[in-house]
C-alpha cells in the first residue's frame, strides 16, 4: 500500500493500492488490475477524500500539463487538465487575460477546477468555473470518448462539472478568460464590528466590486472581521515593481500550533492590521493567493491534519444560521483560525452536483482533536440541514450521506453518468447504508 497520496488537511490517512500515471491525453486509460475502481488525483489541493480512493487505485493527471490553444483576441483557451492554474495565469496574464473564476489557491489543476466546479471572490458578479467552460473531452474506462458542451452531450457536461471526477477523466477543457490590462487589482479593505454591520457593508460592496471576501474572527460571538474588495486595476501610467516571496513550512511538525491561545492572538493582530487608507494598487498574487506565500503552510497543524468545513445557506436564513454558527464556533473554545465568508449570487451553476447557489458561504479551518472537534462539526449540521443549505465536498472530510443527499437532490439523476471503474472515499462514504 501506498501512503503519499494525501489531500491537503491530511484526512484521512489512506493508503491506495496503485498510483497510475496518465502521460499523454492520447492513449487509453492506465486501469488498476481486476474490477479495482480509480480516481482522478490533480494536485491534491481538495481537503478530505474527494481525490482519494483508500485500497484501490489513483490516476495521476499532472503529465497532462500543455496549453493546446490560445486565442488571444477572444480570451478562449483550451489546455490538458493537469496543467496548474500557476502555469495558465503564467500565460495568459502578459497577454491581457485572467481566469473568471479562480480559487484561492493557484496550485490547482484544470481538471479538479472543473470537477469541484470551484468559486472564487467573484461569485456573485460572475458564477463558477463551470459558467466558463465550453467544452471538455470526457475519457471513459471503456476507451470512449466524449465530447461535451452545452449542446454536445450536454447531460455529460452537467454531470461532470461538479461531478468530483467519478464521471471518467477529463483530458483537455476549453474555457473562456476575463480580459484585463495588468496584473495588478485595485483593492480597499473595511473593517466591520458585528455581523449586522457585514451584511449591510456587503451588499454595498456588492453593487460597486466584482470581488468580495470577509476574513471573520471566530474566537468572538460578534463576528467582527475585515471585508477585503477588489477589482482589476484599469491601465496604469506606471506600474510598481512586484516580487513574488515564498516562505516555507520546511517539516511536519509532530503537534499542531494551532490551540485557543494562539488563535486568540492570531486574530486580535489580524484584526488590528493597518489597512492602507482608501483604495490602493496590489499584485493579483497576493490579493487572491494569501496562503500561497507560505509553502506547505498545511504542516502548521501538525501530522493529525484538520477539518476544512464550508457550508452555504440559502438567503433568507444566511444571518441568523451564520450568527447562531458563530455562537457555536465561539462557545466551543475552537475558534478557526481561517474563516472566511461571502455570498454567492443567483447565477445558476453548470453542474448536477455544483456546490454554489445563491446564499452565503461560510469556510473555516479547525485542527483535528478527534471526538471534540467532531461533535462541533456535527453541531454546525444540524444548523445547515434545518436552514436548508449543503457542505461542500471538496472540502469534506466526514459529512453523513444523509447530508450530502439533502444538499444536493440531483445526486440519483448523478448515477447514470458515473464511470463503473471510478470511485473514491468521499462517494463511498456518503453512499454507505447507514445504521
Ligand atoms: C488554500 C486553498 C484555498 C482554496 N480556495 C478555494 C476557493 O476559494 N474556492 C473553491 O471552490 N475551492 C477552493 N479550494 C479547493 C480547491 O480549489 C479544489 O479542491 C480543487 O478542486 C483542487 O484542485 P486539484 O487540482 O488539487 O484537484 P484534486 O484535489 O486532486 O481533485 C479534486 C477533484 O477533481 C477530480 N479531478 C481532478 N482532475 C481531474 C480530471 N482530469 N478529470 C476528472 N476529474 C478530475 C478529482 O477526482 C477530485 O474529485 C481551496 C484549496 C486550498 C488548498
């Protein structure tokens, strides 16, 4: 058994039977021995076991890694999936180009952005990765392949954007840019006391910025944080000089560093930052990719891992569900130390199993202190499930399948489209009868 195939929170711990390399978008699958089922693993950048598939097989994507076309003059680009978003932007930026959507993360594939149809700051103003595709070839275990847009194949296309890589591979993809004039955003930064004072300050960003994103300190009932707005800098006179700065997590440390102490601290500092005044120039990399800058920052929480935990709640029910999961979060003593949470807006997503729509999401980081932080979690459910709202898989390491079928009712009209070799941890586990 293989044990160096992790996600990024390091839950769980499997090991898998065969890691397979898919080399060239031209050949047939690489396919485990027997009846053995096989996942798609793009960079690993999923938290939990979307990308996982504990005892059987995980077909690596990252060889997968050219541009296959550019056309520069309508910002349409169409790449093998295992490219990195690092390498895209790379590109296509100098041209005057940029990802509709992207995560906040750049170390993600092509591939796991279509699978987990993942969303970015923009949401509300531009959709999903999955608006942004025109079209994917589809690989099948039984050496089909498909073609698949909005008017090829079309139920392929829905059921494989969002459709956590159990649909076959995905080799190529072709998806449209946004146009911009340099790398640079112009961005400000309001700092907020209460929740109240979030929702009205969010829905004026809202109407003026194409990106918002709240930073919210978790230690307190309040809710007080930071709502960071940005949008693409028009053309400069001069632009400033920029470095990209790496720093590096060098070891797995034994413990985590993240305990009631350190997160009080971390977020009183945090929420006392000097914010520059008004609005001000910042390089794309720092404004959407933070935790970039710290390599291997998932080490911080030492060899046990952590939960990743992001909901959304429809909106009629967003304030008083954030504010009662609040109440929890801070009377628990486990406050997270990433929490962040914005709002969704009403574009209806490509996918059958696509995790946003319209409602406010909530992502938080907590440190994996066994039956404790479970019960949190489980605390958390139950105010999603009675407000009506889902978990995001990609970021899910535990959810019950009662769960996963509440939040996403279009899962039976899933079955028909998954592959017969594919399978992982995260479909078995929500699929399991249960006792
Ligand atoms: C710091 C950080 C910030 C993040 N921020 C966000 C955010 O703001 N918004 C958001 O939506 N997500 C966010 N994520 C989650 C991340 O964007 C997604 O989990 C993404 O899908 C990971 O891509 P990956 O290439 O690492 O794929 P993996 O994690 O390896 O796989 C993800 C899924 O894609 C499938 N897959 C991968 N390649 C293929 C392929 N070629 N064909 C078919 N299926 C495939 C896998 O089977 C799996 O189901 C963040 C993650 C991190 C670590």
């Amino acid at each position: 058994m293989r044990d160096d195939i992790r996600s990024w929170n390091r839950l769980p711990t499997v090991g898998h039977r065969h890691v397979l390399e898919v080399r060239t978008r031209n050949d047939r699958l690489p396919l485990p021995p027997g009846d053995e089922t096989c996942i798609p693993f793009g960079n690993g950048r999923s938290y939990g076991d979307v990308c996982l598939n504990p005892g059987a097989t995980v077909l690596r994507t990252r060889a997968l890694d050219h541009l296959i076309a550019f056309d520069r003059a309508c910002g349409r680009v169409t790449c093998e999936s295992g490219m990195l978003l690092a390498d895209l932007l790379e590109l296509v930026v100098p041209q005057g180009w940029f990802p509709a959507a992207t995560p906040g993360t750049r170390f993600v594939t092509l591939g796991g952005c279509v699978a987990n149809d993942v969303h970015g700051k923009n949401h509300h103003d531009t959709g999903s990765f999955g608006n942004h595709v025109r079209s994917f070839e589809l690989l099948r275990s039984d050496g089909q392949r498909l073609t698949c847009s909005a008017e090829h194949n079309a139920d392929w296309f829905a059921a494989t954007i969002g459709g956590l890589g159990l649909t076959g591979l995905i080799t190529q993809v072709t998806f449209d840019l946004l146009p911009v004039s340099n790398p640079f955003m112009i961005t400000q930064g309001y700092r907020f006391a209460t929740l109240d004072e979030f929702w009205r300050l969010n829905a004026c960003a809202e109407r003026e910025w194409p990106y918002t994103v709240a930073w919210i300190d978790c230690t307190r009932h309040s809710g007080r944080g930071i709502l960071f707005a940005g949008q693409h800098a028009p053309p400069q006179p001069e632009l400033p000089p920029w470095k990209d700065h790496h720093r590096d997590v060098p070891v797995d440390l034994p413990f985590s560093c993240i305990n009631s102490l350190s997160l009080r601290v971390f977020n009183e500092v945090y929420y006392r930052q000097k914010l520059p005044r008004g609005r001000h120039l910042t390089h794309y990399v720092p404004y959407f990719y933070p935790l970039d800058a710290v390599k291997n920052w998932n080490r911080i929480y030492g060899t046990r891992g952590f939960y990743q935990y992001q909901c959304v709640l429809p909106p009629q029910v967003s304030a008083d569900g954030i504010a009662d999961m609040m109440r929890q979060i801070a009377g628990s003593g486990m406050g997270s130390f990433l929490a962040v949470l914005k709002t969704f807006g009403s574009r209806p997503a490509s996918g059958m199993l696509s995790f946003p729509r319209p409602g406010a999401t909530l992502a938080l980081d907590f440190p994996n202190l066994g039956e404790k932080t479970l019960r949190l979690l489980n605390r958390l459910d139950s105010i999603v499930a009675s407000s009506g709202g889902a978990l995001y898989p990609a970021k899910d390491a535990r959810m019950s399948g009662a769960m996963f079928r509440r939040g996403f009712p279009q899962w039976e009209k899933m079955l028909a489209f998954i592959d017969p070799r594919f399978s992982s941890g995260f479909w078995r586990r929500v699929n399991e009868p249960e006792g």
